[in-house]
C-alpha cells in the first residue's frame, strides 16, 4: 500500500468512526424527538413518518451538524421543516382563533365550577383528563402549538425554540403566551361543557 | 387583599414561572406572593397544570421505531444540508 493509500484509509476510517458516533448520539435522542412530534401531528403514524423521514435526512446530511452543538436542536429544526413542508401546518386548524381569554381564565373556571371555591390547587387540575389536554394541544393553531410543544413539552429555552422555528426570539415568547392562553381556553370548554 | 392589584399579577406570572423576571421583579412578586392568598392559589394552580401538561402530552415512542431508525444508519452522505 502507498502513502497516500494509508493516508486515504485513515481518513475514510476516521470518517467511518465519526459518522458512527453521530448516529449513536441522534439516536439516543429519537424517544425526545418522537415526544415533540408526536404532539405536532394528527395520529401516532404520522409522527411515526416524521421521525423516520427526520432521521433520514439526518443521517444523510450529517456533515452538516457542527459537533458540540445543541443536536437536539438541529434535529428538531430538520423536523419542523419537514413538517411544515408536508403541509402538515394546516391540518386541524381552526379558522379562526377564538377571542383571548386572559391567563387565569381555566384556573378562575375550574375553582368555581363545583359551585364554590376550591383550594387545593392539584385537587383542582386533576379535574382536567389526560386526554383532555391532548385534545386541546391539537386544537390549537399549529403556529402556537408548535411553541407549546417545543418550550413546553420538549423543554427547549426560548432561544432554542428561536433557532429551531427561524423566527426572532420575542416571536416565540409571544406565541407562547397566546399558545398557552388558548389551551387554557380549550381545556376550559372541554372540562365544563 | 383587593382584587385590583391583582389583575397586574396575571401577567407577572407567566414570566415569574418562566424565570424572566429581574431581580427587583422577581423580589417584588415573592414578596406579594407571601402575602396575597388569591395569587397565591394562582401560582399553585399554574404552576401543578404546566407539570400536569407535560407529563399528560408525553407519550412513548412505538415499539419497532427504534429499529427502523437504526435501518436508516449508513446512508451515502448527499451533500444535502438540513435547512
């Protein structure tokens, strides 16, 4: 073998070695990634389909993730791309968003909704159902969804989250104030009605 | 306590649960939340419902999508870089 052969099997070994590495740590990070997107699409098939069409891309662009940084982050950033190319973004979406109802609305609702005030805080949110508050995450419009799920669910900061959906970083702190005053809103008619 | 001052708080405690307040903020809503019961209660409230959103909305990935993950490993690199 010549020298530059040796030089070139050590590279594409180093290569190989590299590659594989990022594989493993996107890997360890899919239950995360499924998390977020199972919440940002319809049906469990679909997040389904865009985990895997997210892990594709990922590993076939993996030269392009500058090791070090956040990859949860640039995972998610492949992934809400992707959604939005599948236009999943309209989906289930209202076409209207309902009038703001302020941030103590649900909380105001539930403590009187027995007739007088209750004081246990816990005793008070345990009257939402788990599934109410999956319903209500899908009602919600997908452009403050996305935030709630991000910052919320998937515990991104507001920077991340900024990164991740290429908007300026007060665009998520406001979406993500509407985002949870209109799950608020949407558990407070699931939870009375 | 009156109710009036409270309707400030509303909006206050969103960033005091989101750990944006400054610290004159952050003292001045402390020190409100020792002495006002009603808002207190709403702190307690909004506080137990983020926990209880997340914990709610977390759901666990299929079993077999792991391994059709791991199937995806290897692919040729096509120089196509994320957006």
């Amino acid at each position: 073998m010549s020298e530059t052969d040796a030089t070139e099997a050590r590279r594409i070994a180093a290569e190989a070695r590299d590659r594989a590495r990022f594989e493993e740590e996107a890997l360890g990070l899919a239950d995360q990634v499924y998390r977020v997107a199972r919440r940002l699409v319809g049906s469990r098939e679909e997040a389904e389909d865009l985990v895997q069409e997210t892990y594709a891309r990922a590993f076939r662009s993996w030269r392009s993730f500058t090791p070090g940084t956040n990859m949860r982050a640039w995972l998610l950033r492949i992934l809400t791309n992707l959604n939005v190319d599948r236009g999943r973004r309209i989906q289930r979406t209202p076409q209207t968003q309902p009038l703001e109802e302020s941030d103590y609305y649900l909380a105001n609702k539930l403590a009187t909704a027995g007739g007088e005030e209750v004081l246990d805080q816990d005793q008070v949110v345990e009257r939402l159902s788990q599934d109410s508050i999956v319903n209500a995450l899908a009602e919600i419009q997908p452009q403050f969804r996305e935030v709630v799920v991000l910052v919320d669910i998937g515990d991104f900061t507001y920077a991340d989250a900024a990164q991740i959906l290429d908007v300026p970083i007060g665009t998520v702190m406001s979406r993500l104030h509407r985002g949870r005053r209109a799950l608020k809103q949407k558990l407070a008619e699931e939870a009375l009605t | 306590m009156s109710r009036e001052p409270c309707d400030a708080c509303e909006e206050l405690l969103q960033d005091f649960l989101d750990r944006t307040l400054t610290n004159d903020e952050w003292a001045q809503a402390e020190s409100h939340l020792s002495d006002c019961d009603y808002c207190r209660r709403r702190y307690r409230f909004e506080e137990t419902l983020r926990r209880y959103v997340k914990l709610s909305a977390v759901e666990r990935m299929p079993p077999g999508l792991m391994e059709k993950l791991q199937q995806l490993r290897g692919f040729e690199a096509d120089g196509l870089a994320p957006r």
